[in-house]
C-alpha cells in the first residue's frame, strides 16, 4: 500500500522538472531578446584591436615564422640521420669468389639498407652565428609586430574620433535644422498676417538654409555608416552586428604631455621600429660571421649501419670477396669537409657586408626621422590645443548670439535675414569646434604612435 502511494505522488510530481527547465528557456529567451546590443568604449575596441586585427594577426603569422627558423638552425648542432633503403629482384648464385655460379632460373627478392648520422663537432662558430641570427630576426619581428600594434591603436583611435565627430555633426545640423523649420514657420505666418518686416525673400533664404542643411545630414548619415563598420572591421566584429561606440558625446581626451626632450631621449627604448633596426642589424653582423666561417672546415663524427639479405644467394665469407646482396657491417669515424671554392665564400661575405651596411644606414635615417616625427608631432598636439580652445571661446559666444537672435524674432523685432545669418555662423563655429576636438584627439593618438608611449589617461595592454 505504502509503495503504491510513493508511486502515485511520484507521477503527480513528474512533470516538475520539465516544467522548471521550460521555465528557464523562457527566462533565457527574454533576457537575450530584451538585453540591448553590446556598447564598447574605446579602451575596449582597442583591446579587441590588438587580439583580432588583420594586420596584427599578419604579423603574429610572421612570428611564428621567424621561431620555426630558429628551431632550424639550431637543429643545425644536432645529429643528421639518413636512411635509404631499396628493394627488389636479383637471380640466385652458388659458390664463393672462386668457383661460384648464378642461377638465372632462380629469381628471387633482395633488400639493401643504409642508416647514416652524421654529428657536427666543431664549424668555427658557423652554427652559433646562424642561432644567433636567427634569434635576432624573432626579436625583428616581435618588434615588427609591436609596431603593427601601434599602427591599429592609432587607427582605431581615428575611426573612433570619427565616427564621434560624424554623429555629433549630426546632432548639431538636427538642431539647426530644427530651428530653420520653425524660423521658417513664423516667417510664413508673419508674411501671411503682414507682421512686422518679412519678406518672400526672407522665406527664401530659411528655405535654402532649411535644404542645404537637411542635404548634409543625409551625407552624415552615410559617413556614420562606413564610418562604423570600418571600426567594427579593426576590431574584429561583422559590420551587421549589433554594436556600436559606448561614447556619445566627442570630448577632448587627457593628456599627460611631458618636455618634448624626454620624449627624444626615450625615443630608442619605446619606438618598435628602433627596436626593428637593432634586431636586424644583430642579425646581419651574425649572418656576416657565418659566412666567414666558409673558411674554415668542420669537423664532424659520421657513423652507420649497411645491410643488405638475398635468400637465394650465398653469403660470403671472405673479406676480400665484395658482394651487393648479402653483408651486414657498421662503425664511426672522425671526419673533416672542406670547401676549397675561396672565391664563392668571398663573394657571399661580401654579400652580407654589403647587407649590414645597409642596415646601419637604415638606421641612422629612422634615428633622425623618428626625432623629426616626435617633434612635428609634439608642436602638432600644441597647435591643435590652442586651435581648440580658440574655437572654443567662439562657440560660447556664437550660441549666445543665436539665442538673441532667435528670441528677437520669436518676439517679432528680428529680421528673418539674421536668422539665415546667425544660423549658418552658428553650424560653421560649432562645427569648427567639434573638427578641433577630434583633430586633437587624433594628434594625441599619433603622439602617442611617434613617442611609442601612451600620452594620454587611456588604460589598455599595449
């Protein structure tokens, strides 16, 4: 009876864990539907940059690259080994040196091995030359790819800039545009009253001013667009995704300038491409070494094993008696290979001579160009400052401007040929404004690339 009791609360209650899990699909659909698209800041779409860039994957690629060659050379100080092995039919022979016969009636299998290793000893620092070049070129294209960084962080921070400027252009020129449609509303009502001084070229003018802007919001439009899915390409993510900039208004970002004479001296320990150069130039003057070594011979240690088995052969027993079907044998020696082309060794060394003069060369110019960069850079960021904070005091002034106008002719003293005025100056000031934040953002973003240190407040791993 107990047991038939269990067994009917037991099928009363069945249902319930299919229930709960119904009701957690449920949840978990409406929190996925009513969850809004991802909003990235800046720190965040340059995190993303620097792990899912096309060119800083392109360069991670060459890494890769770089250590599988110096995994070959240094394979280079290890034993060599060749085995070589064939196979196939031979007739039988009886008999010894002497008195022995074939049998062409007696065909059968044969097989032939040969294990050969070969251990390099000493090459007058041939091998160690190329490891160490090899080393060096990782350590080029480590660098190389530090510098692919620094080229998409200051991509990104562009695009970013930009897409901000673009919107809150768009955002100016809706507001314009807003107080065009009512400018041009009292106007038309004045005119129809006879209301103060209106005229039909006055209607005219806001008509013109009401198009050209409505006109440029459409290109804002479209420039919003390519503006953004060239970022989301930079960071990794489809153009169709859901997601955008966190950032909605376009602010000067922090900076933290130091004497332009600190950036100069720090110049060698942060810039990638000096880092590039010296790598290289480490690696020429190793290649140049190796090539030298060509000189000199190596001394190696080469050993074996030989066999070979015929069946339908006798063996041979004498040592004098040479036999290419049956024989087993092995042993080492020292060795010594030479190469005696003098004239091919003194052309490749003058090869790689030739190729770290070229780097030294190299180097000296990046070393003068990378200060002229930091320097037009460095005056760059204060033109842009000051640019800023001139059009700054503009843009207080003509908003007050705009708002006098506008009150006046609500109030029904103003002309209508001020209002076309003061809200085309207006559009042009602000839009100067916010054109001279974003190049001064911008022109931190390319100190920053200049300096290979982050000038501003922004935390991110780069």
């Amino acid at each position: 009876m107990k047991t038939r009791v269990w067994q009917q609360g037991t099928q009363r209650y069945r249902f319930l864990p299919g229930l709960l899990i119904s009701f957690l699909l449920i949840g978990a659909m409406e929190a996925t539907a009513a969850s809004p698209g991802q909003r990235l800041t800046l720190e965040q779409c340059l995190e993303r940059a620097l792990t899912s860039s096309p060119e800083v994957t392109e360069a991670q690629t060459d890494i890769r690259i770089a250590e599988s060659q110096l995994a070959q050379a240094k394979a280079g100080r290890l034993p060599h080994a060749t085995f070589t092995n064939i196979g196939g039919i031979v007739n039988g022979a009886k008999g010894n040196a002497v008195t022995g016969r074939t049998d062409n009636s007696d065909l059968g299998p044969f097989t032939r091995g040969e294990l050969e290793i070969v251990q390099p000893l000493y090459t007058f620092g041939r091998l160690s030359s190329e490891i160490l070049a090899a080393s060096r070129g990782v350590d080029a294209k480590r660098a190389a790819t530090q510098n692919a960084r620094d080229v998409t962080i200051a991509s990104v921070k562009e695009l970013y800039y930009n897409l901000l400027l673009s919107r809150q252009l768009k955002e100016l020129l809706d507001e314009v545009r807003e107080n065009f449609t009512k400018a041009l509303a009292t106007a038309e009502k004045r005119l129809e009253t006879g209301e103060g001084t209106i005229t039909q070229q006055d209607i005219l003018k806001l008509r013109i001013g009401l198009a050209s802007v409505t006109r440029e919001v459409y290109t804002l439009d479209r420039a919003i667009e390519v503006t953004r899915s060239a970022l989301l390409r930079q960071i990794g993510i489809p153009p169709m995704a859901d997601t955008d900039i966190a950032d909605t208004r376009l602010e000067p970002v922090t900076v933290q300038l130091q004497p332009l004479g600190r950036y100069l001296e720090q110049a060698g320990i942060h810039r990638a491409d000096i880092a590039q150069l010296e790598a290289g130039l480490a690696a020429r003057q190793a290649r140049l070494e190796a090539a030298r070594g060509a000189y000199y011979p190596s001394f190696f240690i080469a050993g074996g094993v030989r066999y070979a088995k015929a069946p339908n052969r006798e063996t041979q027993e004498s040592p004098f008696a040479k036999d290419d079907f049956n024989y087993f044998n092995g042993g080492a020696a020292l060795g010594l290979r030479w190469q005696l082309d003098v004239w091919m060794t003194q052309a490749k060394v003058a090869e790689r001579l030739a190729e770290l003069s070229k780097v030294e060369v190299q180097k000296q110019n990046a070393t003068s160009g990378i200060a002229l960069d930091i320097q037009r850079r460095y005056l760059e960021m204060q033109e842009t400052q000051q640019k800023m904070d001139a059009t700054q005091d503009a843009r207080k002034a003509v908003r007050a401007l705009l708002a006098t106008t506008l009150a006046n002719f609500e109030l029904g003293i103003g002309e209508g040929k001020e209002v076309f005025e003061n809200l085309g100056l207006y559009t042009r000031i602000v839009s100067e404004y916010y054109t001279s934040v974003r190049d001064y953002n911008i022109a931190a973003a390319k100190l920053t690339q200049a300096t290979g240190q982050e000038v501003t407040t922004l935390s991110y791993r780069r």
